[in-house]
C-alpha cells in the first residue's frame, strides 16, 4: 500500500521505523501531536512537506486523513556512501553510477533502476524532492530490480554530484540539445550518467556540472525520447564500451 492517513496511522508507522518515503501535512495544522510526527520523522531523514489541503486530498484520495498523508516506501533509501562503497568492492569492475534530475514518473523510475541493474550499474541516486519516491509502483515498475539495486535519495543533488567528481567519477549528462553524440563519450572509466526529468530535462544548476553533455540523434518528428528510453541507450552503450575494452585487454 502506497498511502498511510491520519495520525495515528502515520506516527505508528514512524515509531515502528517503516520505511516510509515522506510525509505530507496541511499547511496550518499544529498541533502537540503533528509536532510529534514531524519529530519522529526528521529523527529518521524522512522528508516532511506542507502542503494545501487540497493536495492532500488528491494524495490521499479522500478528505478524511486529518491532515496528514506518508507515503510508504517499498524499502529504506541508500546512501552515496553505500553506493559508492559498493562500486568500489565489486571486483574488476568501474563504477557506473546513474543520477536522476527530477524524474516524477513512478514508472520510468522503475524502468531505470531495472536496466541499470541490467547494465551492471552500481547504483541510482534520485533528490528528496520533486521527484518519485521508493514506493511500491517503483517496486512493480522495476519488477523486483529495486530489491537488488542501492537507490540513493540526497537533499542536494549538486553537492551529490560534487562528490562524485572528488571520487574520480566522470559526470555525463543527457540533454537533447547537445552537440556531442552520446557514442563520442568514453566510458571506459568511473562514469556517471546524469538524466533530467520528463518534462524540463536537465536543470541548469545541473548541466554545468556535467564533464559532458550528450544527446540522442534522432530523425523524423520525434526530438526527444522518454527518459527511461533515453537511459537503456545510453546505458548499454556504456555496456559495449567496456565489453569491447575489456575484451582487448
């Protein structure tokens, strides 16, 4: 079940430390028993939003959740570090690391995380907000990949990027705009892919920390493919590259 309401359902999912991906309260509701949900769930990195009532309706799908809506999650988040640690344990193997910019679509998360645990990748790292959440659609999505594969959430995506490049990590991101072919990259080397969302791409504050920025030609109407297309391409490319490499070595 994706949604918890009301808050006695929510504060005993948090108190039995369910994984939960985060929590929605009405703007305006304080109350010493909201105060103790919002608490608990920082006690545990849970991200809590407030929002309009009426968004609360919509999530919860009824009026009746007492201004309190969480959203569980299929399993508990990784961190960077988990992430990181497990590329660098796995044996001949280069880490391989796909970084998400937005993606709000519960289904193209899922179809990541499924092909990136197709491609060898070591793991996916998404923001807190404004993007999907570890959720059971994920899960159904990813068709049990999300119980193999280490899902990173980070409150910054920037820094998480950063970090990447301080670990020696090159960073290429997708943006139908670019010159640069996603073939004319090499990534034979630690190598992060970077995606943006569906319907704004990359952001700016993203792009610029990019190594390189890579599209997909395309011919006809089409100028753009959907995101979770878009990373089974690149994705594999990066599969054949280092089959080739590894082949000639």
């Amino acid at each position: 079940m994706d949604r918890l309401t009301g808050i006695h359902a929510v504060k005993e999912a948090l108190e039995a430390r369910r994984p939960i991906d985060r929590i929605a309260i009405a703007k305006g509701r304080q109350d010493t028993r909201i105060e103790e949900i919002v608490q608990l769930a920082r006690q545990q990195s849970i991200p809590v939003r407030f929002e309009d009532r009426m968004q609360l309706d919509r999530l919860a799908n009824s009026k009746d959740h007492q201004g309190v809506v969480a959203l569980a999650a299929a399993r508990a988040a990784a961190t960077l570090d988990d992430i990181l640690s497990g590329a660098n344990h796995a044996r001949g193997q280069l880490g391989l690391i796909i970084l998400l910019d937005g993606v709000e679509d519960p289904h193209n998360l899922g179809a990541i995380v499924r092909t990136a645990l197709a491609v060898g990748a070591h793991g996916v790292v998404i923001p807190e907000r404004r993007a999907a959440g570890l959720t059971d659609t994920v899960a159904r999505s990813s068709a049990g990949a999300l119980a193999h594969l280490p899902v990173a959430k980070v409150t910054n995506l920037a820094r998480a990027m950063e970090e990447l490049k301080e670990a020696g990590y090159w960073l290429v991101g997708l943006d139908e705009r670019a010159d640069k072919v996603y073939t004319e990259v090499d990534y034979t080397s630690p190598v992060g892919i970077v995606l943006g969302s569906e319907g704004q791409g990359l952001h700016e504050l993203t792009r610029k920390r990019c190594d390189f920025v890579v599209s997909l030609p395309t011919t006809g109407p089409v100028k753009s493919l959907n995101v979770s297309v878009a990373a089974g391409v690149v994705l594999f490319e990066a599969l054949r590259q280092r089959h080739a490499a590894s082949q000639s070595e």
